[in-house]
C-alpha cells in the first residue's frame, strides 16, 4: 500500500476528505519527528510504542578483505507493537 493508498482508505474511514487527511497525517508524523529529536519516546494505545536508541559503537569486519573498522555510535528508531498485534501477525 504506497500514500495515496492509504490516505484515500484512511480518509473513507473517518469519514473525511482526502486533503484534510493528508494534512492530518503530515502534522501527525512531523510531530513524531520532533519528538524523536528531543529524545522522546511516543506510545500510541492499542498499537505500540516508537522510541530512539542509542546503538553503541563497534567493531565490524568486512567478509571479503577482512578489513576491521569502526562503526561510530549513531540513534536508532525502534518500534514496539503491543501484544495484540503480534498474535495477530502470528496466527494469520
């Protein structure tokens, strides 16, 4: 499903046009980035939890050369989903 896709289907859902839709999701997910600048963590019920990690510096080696080199610590978004929909995933 790409964007337009899932505006127009998330738009019949709730009953509202397409542009309102589309600038409800946009402000929804820029909000979200802030919060993932600050450091924040953002739960969403009934779906999970998005939060920034801090993956710590290590030590890769590459297969072919066997070069070694240092991977430098960088923040990763990590996502939670509640239990609920990992049954779901699970069972279907």
């Amino acid at each position: 499903m790409n964007n337009k896709e899932f505006i127009a289907e998330l738009a019949q859902r709730a009953g509202y046009t397409q542009v309102d839709t589309q600038k409800m999701v946009t402000h929804i997910v820029d909000e979200m980035g802030d919060r993932f600048e600050d450091g924040d963590s953002v739960q969403i019920a009934d779906f999970g939890t998005f939060e920034v990690k801090k993956r710590l510096e290590r030590i890769v080696v590459n297969p072919a050369s066997q070069e070694r080199m240092l991977v430098p610590p960088k923040l990763v978004l990590n996502f939670k989903p509640v239990t609920a929909i990992k049954e779901k995933l699970k069972n279907s």
